[in-house]
C-alpha cells in the first residue's frame, strides 16, 4: 500500500526551485520532453521578478511522499483574465506528477480548493500562466518534440484530468506547414492560388511589409501593442498585455529573435498587421539537454552546448508561426497571404522546412479555413479543460 501524499506549499525560493527540479522525473525516459533553463524558470515563478504576478495571485504545491517529491501544481487567479472576461474563474498549470492517479488526485484536489477558497465558480487549464504563454494540454502528437513555448505533456495526463472530473472547454490545434512536400522546397512552389492574392493585394492596397527594426525592437514591440490587443480581443480566452508584459516579451526576444522571420504591415504609417515567426530553440535546447542543477559549471556548459547547436553547428530546421493578426477592417485583404509568402521567402533559404502555425482555437474558422487552404495540416491537439467548483 502506497505511503501517505503531503502537499506542500512552494513559498520559498528553495522551494520553488525543488518544484522545478522534480519535472526531470516523470521525463527521465522520455526522448520527446525539452528540458527548460533552470535559472530561467527560476525568474518566471518568482513573484519578485514575474511580470505576471502583477495582477494575479498565485501558489505553488508540490505532492510529497516523504521526503520526495512526486508531483507539482500551479494554481492562480489572474485578474486580468476575469475582469476582461467578465468570469470568475481559477486556473491551475505547471501540472506535473509520476504515473500515479492518487498524486494527480491529491494536485487537481488542492489547485480546486485554493481557487474555491479565492472566491472562483470554476477552474480552467493548465495555463503557465496564461494564454499569452505556454497554454493547454497535449491530447495527441506525443511522439514529437515541442516547438518553442509550447507545452508537452505525458499521455497519461490527460486520463488523470478528465477522471477528476474535469471536462473539455476548448481545443487548440497545431498546424504543420512542410515546405518540402507543399512547395518543393522553393518559394515559387507555393500555392498558385496564394501568389494571386499576394500579387493583388501589392497592387490594390498600397500595403508595406517590412521587418522588424531590430535596433528599436522594444520601441517596435510597444507600437504593436494595439495591433495584438485588438485583433485577438474577441478571441476565446484572450487576455490583454500590459505595457509591462510588452517590454518583458522585448527583452526575451532579443536573446533568440531573427528579424527575417518578425513582419509588420503598414498602411499610412499605421500598424495594421504584425506575424510574429519564431526560430524552434527547443531543436537546439533539446540537444543541449539542461540538467536540473543549478552547480554554475553545469549551467555553463548546457550553455555551450546550446550555443553549439544554435550558431556554431545550427540544427534549426522548424520555426513557429506564433502570432498573426490584422486589424478587423483590413481582414480579407489578402495580408495573411503576404505575410506567409514574405515569411516563406527569406526562411526556405536559411534551411527552414518546417513551420508549425499555432496555436489556432478549434473555432477560429477563418484562420483554420486560410492556412488548410495553404496545405496545412492538423499534427497536434491541445486542451483545455474546464470544471465547476
């Protein structure tokens, strides 16, 4: 018979640092999962250096069994999301534990009770934290790894949360774009049809497309606040960022950004559009396979190793199609279709053959309908689940 399972609150920063460290566990004989920087997630779960926690309440638990460590648990009320939403819901994220029901149990129990216990009428998830990062859970497409800031979960996950009782609120598709197979590999090969639209949008509309100015990229980022916070505000779950949350995203995409790949569009010198194109740093991250210790030598040398794979050896063959939007008067022109093509342009010949668009809402007809009509395709399935408290 199993031990008793204890649940632990993660308030200290040893403690939040033991709740990462436990993620290795359940992954040690998993060759899909792409081990994340220690010190980085380190930063993301502090309420003194989070970005987030400025308009949201958050506790972190761990299951114990003794002295170890079997499972973790996120839950929160993010404020932002309720009052935008007008709900009054919890969420929980950061759900990880050993193939056991009675952890999962003992996890999904406690985030309830916490969030029952903030004033919430239903929890949703997992978010870590919200949708505007990692966000769902992977349903199916486990035999692949992630692309960058998007989650990957166990199989059994999903059996363990619906158990609980928690039901589906949401689908979240991933799109495969393979280059190769739709294009032959060249920009000319791509859908006749998608040529048109671009060559008559050019002529009509008198729309610029440029790259992002590297130089000004917080400047620029700041700029496409209206342009991301209003093309996706009747998005299911959508929540808005901050200026704050802006210039926080700034200084992440400066470590891994590549201009070719981050487009603008323009009309009058308004922002009208913005595709946001991400180089898969897990390719890179996976290979250089960062140990949970936090001993400076180890961290220093999963950094080489990742610097190797990035720059000196580069293995990126994948980008992520992260952000697309267009302001709802200049939809239907035809600026999805230069974004794709201006995108596919410059990154087919720096080795990119893959790119994967996500993620897209299940009833998101439009978007599902253009990028199936590009030849794309659904690979991968995530959730998410939502339970009346």
């Amino acid at each position: 018979m199993a031990s008793q399972i204890d649940i632990q609150e993660c308030a200290s920063a040893a403690d939040r640092l033991r709740f990462i460290q436990f993620w290795w566990v359940p992954y040690r004989d998993n060759s899909y999962w792409v081990p994340p920087l220690v010190n980085e997630r380190q930063e993301f779960l502090d309420p003194a250096r989070s970005v987030f926690h400025h308009h949201a309440e958050v506790a972190l638990f761990a299951a114990k069994r003794g002295s170890e460590v079997v499972g973790t648990i996120a839950a929160l009320i993010n404020h932002r999301h309720n009052e935008f939403h007008a709900e009054n819901i919890g969420f929980f994220g950061f759900f990880e534990c050993i193939q056991e029901y009675a952890v999962a149990e003992a996890l999904l129990a406690t985030a309830c009770e916490w969030c029952a216990s903030h004033g919430a009428t239903a929890i949703r998830g997992p978010a870590n934290f919200s949708s505007n990062e990692e966000y769902g859970l992977l349903v199916d497409g486990f035999d692949d790894a992630p692309r960058v800031l998007m989650p990957y979960n166990l199989p059994y996950y999903k059996d363990y949360i619906e158990k609980f009782g928690f039901e589906k609120a949401m689908d979240l598709y991933a799109y495969m774009w393979d280059v190769e197979a739709i294009a032959g590999g060249r920009v000319e090969g791509m859908s006749p049809k998608l040529l048109r639209v671009v060559e008559k949008t050019r002529q009509r509309y008198n729309i610029t497309l440029r790259r992002i100015d590297i130089k000004r990229l917080t400047e620029e980022v700041l700029r496409l606040k209206n342009v991301y916070n209003s093309a996706w505000e009747k998005n299911w779950g959508f929540v808005p960022m901050t200026d704050e949350e802006f210039e926080h995203l700034a200084a992440g995409f400066k470590q891994f950004i590549d201009p070719d790949l981050f487009w603008i569009a323009e009309k009058d010198d308004q922002i009208i559009g913005v595709s946001i194109n991400l180089p898969d740093m897990n390719q890179p991250l996976r290979l250089a396979y960062p140990t949970p210790s936090t001993n400076p030598l180890a961290v220093n040398w999963a950094m080489a190793k990742l610097f190797w794979h990035w720059k000196a050896r580069p293995k990126l063959t994948w980008m992520r199609g992260a952000v697309m939007g267009v302001l709802e008067e200049w939809r239907a022109h035809g600026i999805a279709a230069q974004f794709y093509y201006e995108t596919a342009k410059l990154a087919i010949p720096k080795g990119y053959k893959y790119f994967e668009l996500s993620w897209i809402l299940e009833n998101n007809l439009m978007m599902n309908r253009d990028i199936q009509r590009m030849g794309g395709r659904v690979y991968k399935t995530y959730r998410i689940y939502e339970k009346a408290l």
